[in-house]
C-alpha cells in the first residue's frame, strides 16, 4: 500500500532529525555519561548538561592511548590519565554554566578531529 509508505518515511526521517545521528547527547538527571575515544573522533560530539557535579565515564575505543581534557577559555577544568587502548578512566568535574571544549590532547589527537563541545546550563530555580 504506497499511502502507508510515505507516513513511514516522514516518521523516520523526523526521528533522524531529532535524534542528530548520535551527535548530541542530553544529560539527564542522574549526571552521568560515557564518552568514547578513537583517534578521529569524541562522540558525542555535542553535549547539553545541567551545571553542577557531572560523572564522566571515557572510554579509549581506538588504537593508540588517548585522555579528555575538559577546558574553557584555554584553561583546564579537569582531565583524564592517559587511557591505554581498550580501557576506561573516570571523571568527576563540577562546572557552571558556559560552553567547554573537550579534547583528547595526546600527540595530534584535538588537530584531527578528536574534539567537541560540552554546553553546561543553569538549571532553572524552583
């Protein structure tokens, strides 16, 4: 029946929409997050977090040893130990409202491609 495909097609062309492919993540209320690194790439990309303690969970998915560092202005906020390939470090960081970059910082890592943004807001009073 082509008068149901093309509700279909809409719906998952929206969802796609929305979604950003993967790029974007919400923090939600809990504070906590993974993060992935390889050597051309942080995902999420794009991240929105309440200020405030945040729990970061990274992961070295790719080859070489990678870190995050979390900076604003050029100055670090907090980092990560060198994570060997196919190992976890953990972050805990406290960060008002403003938009960071996060980095793998190690050789070449930040120059081909291993960054992206964290937005951190106020969370509304009440």
């Amino acid at each position: 029946m082509p008068g149901r495909r093309a509700p279909l097609a809409v719906l998952a062309a929206s969802l796609l929409l929305l979604c950003g492919c993967g790029r974007t993540l919400l923090v939600g209320s809990d504070r906590t997050l993974s993060v992935a690194l390889t050597e051309y790439r942080i995902s999420p990309q794009s991240i929105h977090a309440p200020a405030g303690l945040l729990t970061i969970f990274v992961h070295n998915d790719g080859r070489l040893t990678h870190n995050l560092v979390i900076s604003r202005d050029g100055q670090s906020e907090a980092a990560t130990p060198p994570i060997p390939p196919g190992e976890t470090a953990d972050l805990a960081v406290t960060l008002g409202p403003g938009t960071y970059l996060v980095a793998s910082t190690i050789l070449s890592d930040q120059a081909l491609g291993a960054y992206g943004t964290l937005t951190v807001r106020q969370e509304p009073s009440g």
